[in-house]
C-alpha cells in the first residue's frame, strides 16, 4: 500500500517550534499579563506529557480540562493528544448535572481545572461521577482551599523533562473529545480523531477558510471549551501565528486592550462579545488598526455588527459549524465579483451562514427527501459530510441512528441556499435556544416545569434578543385553580434547583392551550412566529453573560 | 470508530462545479484560444468517466496521458481518479527505452495522447511495452494517420451522459502515478492515494503553501506529466481559481501573452522558462500587472531571476519538492521580519529551498547519522515524511530499501539548514543532472559510454548552465592508442542510439584518471568542484530545449 504517513498534530508542533521559536504566546492572567515563546512551550508541553507518565495516567487515557482560554491551557492542547491520550474539554457552563454525566461517560483520570472554577467543579462533584478522576490539576502555582484531591500545575509538572519524544501515532486514534447539549438525553460526546484534528487544520488555514498565516496574531475569545476554540490553538500552531489568550472572564475593556496591544489581527468569538465592544467603544476610544478579521460564529452574526465593523475597517467573517463539524463547515466570504457590490449588499452575504470550505460536501434535503434548488427560497434540512465531520457519537448508538445517514450527518438546521451557494439557516428541526452562544435544551426546561402539580403542558421557546441572541420564554397551561401569581415563583425556584441561572426563562407566560402540530406535537413554530418579538425579553434577561455568572 | 469520510478528490470538483459554474477554464490549442467554464467542465469529466466505463476499461485500471498542458488533459486529472482508476501521466521528454518500460511497468489499458506527440509514442512504439493498451485516444477531435489503435478524443467522449455518480472511494486508493528517473536501472513509479493527492492539495491551498484563492487566475507552464504540474490543477480546483493551460511548447511570447490576457496572478515552471520570459522582456514589453507570484522549481532558482522579477513587482516563490513528495516540500517565502529587510538580503533567503509547509517533518542526517545543527554551514543528507509523501516505489522492493527508512523518505539531497529554518541543497548524493527541468541520469550516459571499446573509464557531471542550469559534460579515459578527436564523433553517435539529443554531453574531455574516492569510487565532488565553470558548455547546449525538441 503506498501512501504517506499518518495525518497527527505532531508535525505542527515540531515545526512552529523549530522554524518560529521566538513567536510568542501571550496570555491574560489574574496576575497581568504573562507571555513566553515558542521554545519555551515546547518544553512546557513536554513537561506535563512527562508528568502524566510518571502519574500513571493510561497511554491512551482521557485527560478532561475544565478552564478559561490561557497559556497553561493551550498546553494541554499538545501535550495530551500529543503523547496518545485524548483532550476533553468540558464546559463549566453547564448544568452541574451534566458534567456529572459527562465526566463520568468520559472516565477521565485525570481534571485540569482552574482555580475560579474550582467551585463550580466541588457544586457539580458528585462521589459516583467523578470516581474515575485519580488527579485534580489546578491551573496556577497553588491550590485554594478545596475539598478535591488537587495539586497545583506548576507542582505537577515541576522537575519533569523539557523534552519529551513524541510517538508516531495512527491517524485513527482519538484525540480530542467534546460534548454537546442535545434537545433530550444527555449531551451526546463527540470524539475528534488526529486525523480530524488534521484535517480541520489544514481547511482553516487555506484562504477560504479562516487563512492564517505566520504574520497573525490570533486571539481566540471563543472558550477553549467549546470544539477547541474553533479549532484556532491548532491553526495558529500550525501556521506559526502568535497565539493571544484572553483569560477568565474578560471584559470589553480588556478584549480591546489585547486587541490594542498585542495587536490581534484575527479574532473570534459569539456575537454577544463584539456586541460587547462595539458597546465599549461608544464610550472609548480602541485602536482597531491591527486587526483584519473577526471570526463571528456560535449564533447568527447581526448585520449592524457586520456593518459597524465594515465602518471600522474590520471584516467579520461569519463561520457556521458544529460541535460534530470539529467545528468549521462553512465561512461567509465574499466571492471575488462581490467585491465592487454596495456595502448594503455586501453586508447581506456576509450575514449568511456562507460557503462550505474545501473538503466539505453539503446538501438540502427537503420533507419529501428531495434535494432542494439553490434558488433562496426553497429550504430543507442541512446534510453534511467530510474528513472533519463525525460518523457517529460516542457511546450512543440510538443517537446515532437519529443523526447520521450513509456517512451524512444531518444538521438539525433548516436552511437555503441562494444561487451563489451561499447557505443561510432558517429554522431548526430540534428544539434549542443559543443564549450568548450557549446552548439551552428547551426540552428539558419543559419536563422540569410540568412535574409541578400546577401545570397541564408547557412549552419554552426562544425568542430574539438583542445582546443574547436568544431568550428562554415558557409557556405554561396551568391545571384549574392554579393561581398564576404564585406558581411563577414556585416554578422558577424549581428550574433554580437543577439549572444555572442564564438557563431560567425570562418570561412565563400562561395560556389556554399549546398550540399542536395535526400529529399531536406541540408546534413550537407556531409559537416562535407570534412571539418573535425582543420586546417580550428586553431588560429582563441577567445581567451578567454566562460566562460572566460563573 | 470515529472519523469523518474519507479524503478524496470528489469533494473539491463537487464544490466548484456548484459554487464556481462560472469560473473559466482556458487553454491554448493549435487553434487558437478554447475556453469553458466549470458547469461545462463538470459535463466533460463525466462524459470520458461513462465512456471509460463503455469501453470496458477496468473499475480501477491505470490510464495513461502523454499530453502537454491543456483542458483535456485537465479533464482527466478528474475523470481518471474520481471513477476509481488511476491517471498515469508520462513524460514524453524520456528515452523510448523509459517510455516502453513505464508503459509495460503500469500495465496501462488505455493511453489518452497528444496529436503532437503521436509520433513520439510511435517510435516508443513497441509491441510488447504496449501490448497492454487496448485503445489509444488522440487528444483533438481528428486522428492523424498513424499505425496505432487509435480514436479521437471527441468520438470517444462523444454520446456519453453528461453526469456521473461519483462513487464514495477509499482514501487509500490509488489515484495517480508518476515516474521518477533515478540514477541507475528503471524509471520508479511513485503513486499518489486519494488522501495524498487530498492532503497535497490542501497543503499548497495554506498561505505558507501557494495561498491559492478563488481571485486568483493559475496557469501551470511546468508539464502536467511534471507531478501533475505541482499539483495546480487539483489546487486551482479546490479554490475555485481560474485556470489557463498554455498548450503545448509555449514560447516566451505565447506566456507573456497568456499573462496579459488571462489576467494570470499565480504561474510556475522551472527556471529556464522565466529566464526565457525575461529575455523576451528586454525587446518586447510585457504588461506584469496581474501577476503577483512566480513558482520556481525543480531546479534552483537563480538569484539574478528573483531580483529581476521583484524589480517587477512579481514575487518568486522558490519551491523544492520531489516526485516521491506530491511534490512540494519547502516553499522560500519570507518570514514576517524579513520583510523590512534589504531587498539583496531577502533575494539571498529567496533562493533558498526554504521552510518546509505545514504537515511535514524533516531531519539532516550526516554521515554519522547524526542530526546536524541548523548553523547554515553544517550538511548533510535531507530526510522527510509527511501525509503526501510516499513510504514506497511501485513494485520495486529494491528501490525501497535503499530511499526509505522508519518513515523517511531519504531525499538524497545535500542540504544544510540556516538558523532561520531555510534549507539550502548544496549537494546531491545522487548521480543525477537537472537540463531545464528534466533528469539526465549521468550513470546510463558513463555505462553507454564505457560500453565503447576504446574507453577505460568514463564519468559525467553536470556544470552550471546559464539557460537550462546544468549541462552533461563526459569525461573519459581512452584506451591506449584510441584516437580522441574520431572517439568524439563516435561515443555522440553511439549516445543518440538510445537517447534523445538533449541528453548528449555537450563536451567530452578527455582525462588520464577519473578521481577516486578512498574506497575506490568514482569522487564526482571533486570533478565538479574543478569544473563548476559555465564557461565549459557556453554556446554548446543545443538550442533548443528538451520541450521544444520533441
């Protein structure tokens, strides 16, 4: 059998550090700000593989994560998927319920947690879920009180070897692994083979993709949680590009002082951080002069943000993709004949979900399995499939049967595609609501409010926000005397119990009946058209992001 | 098993047939200027697939093409692989003697050729080499008379539906071949997989590859029977770019004038070609507006090309690969901080082999199988492996055992490497001369000659050429009483039995003693080091190039 040799992350590594050894990576800590280069990473990457060893973490383990975006982290990214063992990186954002269920489908030996979130990691322990984890690694050079069997990183990996000789490793092995809230069941785990990994890679740096080069500075503001920052720790790698961290919790303010003095030239991140900016600069003065590209994906990209960047002389790149996807299927750019159109027009493209990159095949199959034409109008579940697309969950064949056909995976988003290719999603098959780039499972929010005794049927839909994309609203038939007054704080309570508090409805509202499809099913699209209204949820969603309330 | 779909060619037609219908696909005929575009060359590579189909061609047959540059050649660089067989490309410069053993080697069932080259493949005509062919199909829509098989191209195609079910193939499958002329015995056949045509493709897509893009307009002048020209076609397919196809023999003018018309931004050949441009430049003006970089390759690009062309405001971009790599190894592009540099200092990294592309890995190996340091003085041989570079020959275990090791292809190029990273041939440890692109073995021209009574030893070595950067020069140790000045005559008779004119030395010398190594060998090194003097082959090569000579 001829052929190369096996597609893995180590040859990335091996050059940026070898050809780009003074190219930094900077990173924003409670301390300030810390950088160190390329040859210092290499080590620092060796280190911790050397420290798994010597801790007797499995070859092939998974090792879980449970940080904000910063250096340490990063490190992680090579160090595990490097020496054999797979990176799971988990959401702190979710119910403490699911990362029960998720460490323990995982049975990760080993949690790399950081010390702000060490509270939320005690509020979601639980002895059963987390008996497989034989280590706790805090990401600083001490531990906070905590009642977790935890040492500090730099302990950890302090006195191991600088160098660590990388295996040759088969394409086919798991790498990564990333969870993702489904409408029902527990999340559904996504594995990411080296090959993905490699793959993925390649696809964001060609120009049609997010085009990285080694005169990048690359911020991503898009949690390392979530499918690996989009993938951007590995790209900025593999092109040699200086890598930017924002962090825990940044705000505009620091976004943009990272923005000014790193001078970040590709960004990326939800839309409810650039709406975040833009707010911040009403009132400040942000040099913006360095950077080229924001990278808008998680939800849909407003058009007043794409215009007020264009204004800026900033190009937003819209990117749709999924947690299955690794996670890039398709970048909004425009086609070289669309370069002398209006801005108004412009702006209209660059809204889209956009152009699947090289690699990626797509199609639209309608009600009836069709496929639909690219004429704007016509829509149609969204199919596809590639070398950076999962065939399959982890561990959950019935999942499987549901989402995956003849090697298609079948996106759950309804979309069109106009004449020029571009896609733009219209409607979702499964019933979710993306608050700030998070997910929410209406379903579930459903089941918890009708086990109140008050409550015949309820329903949750999201409704358009402004800052958060989406809002929970429910719906609610009560029984006969109920009184609606006090169940709404009896029902919020209850949803308190099990759920963080950006996953609360920011409206109940009663009615008579749920409106129902002709086969019985609540027909929630019924309910989003009459209530498409930001009115409904203004000023009453929290305060703080989700990010921001952990 | 997680893992997305395979990595094959299919995707990247799919894409830019769907999402470019209207990008131009242009090609210099004997006729003028053809042109079509994508939704008509997604028709013609469905038609030869079905007609391949009819013909009874096995599913998975090897196919050859004897073709220069042009849009039907281009067609079965989709036709060919993405039916599931694989495209042969053979260059028609080599010896009939290749040819015939490339041919019967491949067990090709059908032989797609040029008009212009029939008589060629006739003379290499020989009816055991070819018995294999069952149908030889004349690129153009007439066949010359001639005494082969032979059907027209647009009679063979013609009928046949104009779509395809593109099958779901194996990335593993065998989708080209190429062969490589070494230093002693046969021609090696190196074959590309799916996945290294898909993995190549995507590498020279990167900014640190070619940076191909869908602004961009790609005319390949390096042969298509040349590791499919680079692999451009694939690329320029992938990127939804614009291709321009100069037909057979271009002339200087017949380039500058595809330049200006075509609107080209990004073109590559060997060297001789662009000196033949710049010479044509000093009477005729030539308008370079468009053109934004030059690939140099498959012989080192002169410093003198790279300063005249920058003075231009074209960009040489000085390429290294191998047959056995897809081909592309290393590109010399600047890092970010050479950009401030002197315009002398950048042209000096320029004509560097340059930094090896994301994806591969590299080691220098001296002759104590050490690592060497990366000081720019110290060499030795270059190893490689990477995704799209072979671990293997085409049936020839032999051959395998000498040019791989644990992975590694052993490139048997000298180089060293500068503390930037930059790699530099200064060597090779193959007896091998480049005339203008194409290999001359110089052990088959020092056996030939040996071969003649009145020689006792005989060696050759490449000098330094202006135009065509090496040329063959003999040097011979006659026999007692052998008479030089006849010997001259007869050995250039003798060579030009069995190998095309360009091969010839264009100087025989005659010595009292090859000099020798200590165990004995022949010490080129030495020969050349002595004679590494334009000035011996100036006004001798023959005028014209191996290209136009055929």
């Amino acid at each position: 059998m001829p052929g190369g040799t096996d597609q893995t992350l180590r040859p990335f590594l091996w050059r940026t550090e070898r050809l780009y050894p003074d190219t930094e990576i900077v990173s924003r800590t409670a301390d300030g700000i810390k950088r160190y280069d390329y040859t210092d990473y290499g080590k620092r990457v060796a280190q911790p593989a050397n420290a798994l060893e010597d801790a007797d973490i499995t070859s092939d383990a998974r090792v879980g994560t449970f940080c904000w975006n910063h250096a340490r982290h990063f490190e992680t990214y090579f160090s595990i998927p490097s020496s054999g063992r797979q990176l799971h990186t988990i959401n702190p954002l979710l119910p403490d319920e699911h990362i029960q269920y998720i460490v323990e489908n995982a049975v990760d030996e080993l949690l790399f947690v950081d010390p702000s979130l060490l509270g939320k990691l005690e509020s979601s322990h639980d002895a059963d879920a987390f008996s497989s984890v034989e280590q706790f690694v805090v990401m600083g050079d001490a531990v906070p009180e905590t009642t977790l069997n935890a040492v500090d990183y730099e302990s950890f990996i302090e006195g191991h070897a600088t160098e660590y000789d990388w295996p040759s490793l088969s394409e086919e092995k798991s790498a990564g692994l990333c969870y993702t809230s489904g409408t029902t069941g527990k999340p559904k785990g996504v594995e990411y083979t080296q090959k993905m990994l490699w793959t993925h890679t390649m696809a964001t740096l060609t120009p049609q993709g997010l085009g990285i080069d080694d005169s990048d500075v690359v911020m991503p503001v898009v949690p390392m949680f979530h499918v690996n920052a989009w993938g951007m720790p590995f790209s900025a790698t593999a092109a040699g590009a200086k890598h930017v961290y924002p962090g825990p919790s940044p705000t505009p303010e620091d976004i943009a002082q990272l923005i000014e003095e790193e001078r970040v030239t590709i960004t990326a991140g939800v839309p409810t951080v650039w709406l975040g900016l833009l707010e911040y600069m009403e009132d400040n003065t942000v040099d913006l002069s360095s950077l080229e590209e924001i990278v808008i994906g998680g939800s849909a990209a407003p058009k007043s943000v794409i215009k007020k960047f264009d204004d800026l002389g900033v190009d937003v790149l819209h990117a749709w993709g999924m947690t299955e996807m690794s996670p890039i299927g398709s970048v909004a750019r425009l086609k070289p004949e669309m370069e002398d159109w209006s801005p108004d027009r412009q702006h209209e493209k660059q809204g889209k979900q956009g152009l699947m990159v090289p690699g990626v095949e797509f199609r639209v199959i309608d009600e009836n399995g069709e496929e639909v034409p690219w004429n704007g109008d016509d829509f149609g579940e969204l199919w596809v499939r590639g070398p950076w697309i999962t065939t399959e969950y982890f561990e959950r064949p019935e999942a499987n049967e549901e989402d995956f056909e003849d090697g298609w995976l079948k996106t759950g988003d309804v979309v069109s595609v106009d004449s020029d290719g571009y896609i733009t999603i219209v409607d979702r098959t499964k019933d979710v609501i993306k608050s700030g780039g998070e997910w929410i499972s209406s379903v579930e929010l459903e089941n918890a409010l009708m086990a109140h005794t008050g409550v015949a049927e309820a329903t949750v839909i999201g409704v358009p926000h402004d800052r958060w994309q989406e809002r929970p609203v429910a719906f609610v038939v009560p029984t006969d005397n109920t009184d609606e007054e006090s169940i709404t704080e009896e029902l919020l309570e209850l949803l308190g119990e099990d759920y963080p508090k950006w996953w609360l409805p920011d409206e109940i509202l009663f009615i008579d009946e749920v409106p129902k499809t002709a086969t019985g099913k609540f027909s929630k699209k019924d309910l989003r058209e009459e209530y498409n209204d930001s009115s409904l949820v203004e000023g009453k969603a929290p305060e703080e992001s989700a990010r921001e309330s952990e």
